[in-house]
C-alpha cells in the first residue's frame, strides 16, 4: 500500500484547469521529484494535498486515510509537512521558537495544563525546548537559536523552514522549491542535507525544484508536469531524455 496515494485528482480556477486528472502513487521512504515549467500546477498539487484548496474532483489518501475536507492543521497532525516557495517563517519570532511552535501542535499537555502552568506543562516545555535544540544543531543553527528569523541570512531561513516543518514530526515532508535563490554551493549543502534528513527521520520526501542538478541529484523517480497533467514519469535518466518532457522544457535547461 503507497503511503500516499493521489487518485484522479482535478483543480479548476474558473475555466482553468490547473490540475487534471493526476494520479501519483508514492511509498514510504521514497524521495520523489515533481517538475514542470512555470505555471504547471506544482504548487497547487501542494496546495491540494495540504488541505488549502478542496479538490474540483479526485481524492488523496494517506496513511490509507481519506483526506478529504480536512484543514491546514489536521493535514499536519497526520503527518504531512511543507515548506513554501517564499518562505514563510514567523520572521519576529527568535529561530528556536519558530521550531518550537511546530513541536507544540503535537505536544501531548493539554490547553488545561498550559493555562494552570501544571507539572506536566513544565516537563513538555524542557522536552520541546530540548528537542528544538536538536533539531536545530543537525541544521548547523543551535548557536543562532535566539536571533530573530528575519535577521538570518536567506540560505539560513531556508534551512530553519526545513526544520520548523520537521518539528511537526511528519512521515512525508512537502518541499517546494527548497533551493530557490540558494547558490551553487548551497544547493550542493541542501542536497546532502536532504538525503540524510530522509535517512535519520525515516521520511518520505515529495520535492517540487527547478534546479535540474538537485532533482536528477537525489530523486529516485521523478514526475512531469505541463499544463496541469503528468505527461511523463521515471527515473531521472528517462526523464532527462524524454522528448515530451525535452519539448514542454524547449529553450530551459532539463539537465
Ligand atoms: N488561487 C488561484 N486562483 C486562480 N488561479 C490560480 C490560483 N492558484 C494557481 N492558479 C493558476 O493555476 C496555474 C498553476 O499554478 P501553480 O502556482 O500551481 O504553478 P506552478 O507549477 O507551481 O508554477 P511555478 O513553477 O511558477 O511556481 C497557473 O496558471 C496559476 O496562475
């Protein structure tokens, strides 16, 4: 059984169809990549699995549960996490509390616990606070815990973004355009930093990127979008020189 699981899935805006009849099937531990030229409908696909848009027709299922009509939230609370295109950090909050927000939508002390400032209250902020910490020395910013996001350099809040998301403690990690306005090195550090982040939180990862040399670098499949539907998916050696994803591609760089 996929862990995810996208059947017959369509989003119209108006007349436009900006995703069509999309079927994707991904398994747990996969590293899968979701490319297309600009205006494909990447981000709506993310937006529809996220539970921000109702889909037109078709449904998600994860975990072998029916996603339909939940909110933000609860997509969150059963295991999915993203990241967005522009970043999206609580950019006056310090760096550790950005991560320790996430923690908190899955803290097992209750709003009772919190208000009455209960034994159990203390113990949950120690352990988030700890584990926080953690979290933020695998992403090299435990020592810029306490500055404020937006004072981060670009390539650093987009790490920190990365790992408020894995605060949630999810099974299948959402990253849209992760390397976006990285440089050459940066994206060659995330890239690593990816693969080991599947490996050490048994993650699924679906990856939307226009850097060529990340996708074909760590996607173990990869699926084309063009105008809303697939229109090609494979490896990334079947991609590189498939001549429907060669066309949809005419005058960008494929590899
Ligand atoms: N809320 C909306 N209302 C109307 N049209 C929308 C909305 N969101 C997306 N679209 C349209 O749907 C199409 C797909 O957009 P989407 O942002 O999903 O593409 P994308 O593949 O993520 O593009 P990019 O690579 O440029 O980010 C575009 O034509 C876009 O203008």
């Amino acid at each position: 059984m996929p862990l995810l699981k996208i059947d017959k899935l369509s989003k119209s805006f108006g007349g436009l169809k900006a995703v069509s009849n999309l079927n994707i099937e991904i398994n747990d531990g996969e590293l899968i990549g979701l490319i297309g030229p600009n205006g494909a409908g990447k981000t709506t696909v993310f937006n529809l699995l996220t539970g921000v848009y109702d889909p037109t027709e078709g449904t998600v299922r994860f975990s072998d549960k029916d996603m339909r009509g939940l909110k933000p939230y609860q997509v969150t609370q059963r295991g999915m996490a993203r990241t967005f295109q522009n970043i999206r950090l609580f950019s006056d909050l310090s760096v550790i509390d950005n991560v320790k927000i996430a923690y908190h939508q899955r803290s097992s002390y209750g709003i009772f616990s919190a208000f009455f400032r209960l034994p159990s209250y203390y113990s949950g902020e120690e352990e988030m606070h700890r584990k926080a910490m953690d979290l933020l020395k695998i992403f090299n910013l435990d020592h810029k815990a306490e500055e404020i996001a937006k004072n981060l350099p670009y390539g650093e809040q987009r790490r920190l973004e990365i790992a408020r998301a894995l605060g949630t403690e999810p099974k299948l990690l959402l990253l849209d355009e992760p390397a976006a306005g990285m440089n050459p090195q940066e994206t060659h550090d995330l890239m690593n930093l990816i693969r080991w982040i599947r490996e050490k939180f048994k993650l699924t990862i679906l990856l939307i990127e226009h850097d060529m040399s990340l996708v074909m670098g760590v996607c173990e499949r990869i699926y084309v979008l063009d105008y809303g539907t697939i229109i090609a998916q494979g490896a990334p050696d079947e991609i590189k020189s498939n001549p429907k994803v060669i066309e949809a591609y005419l005058g960008e760089e494929v590899v």
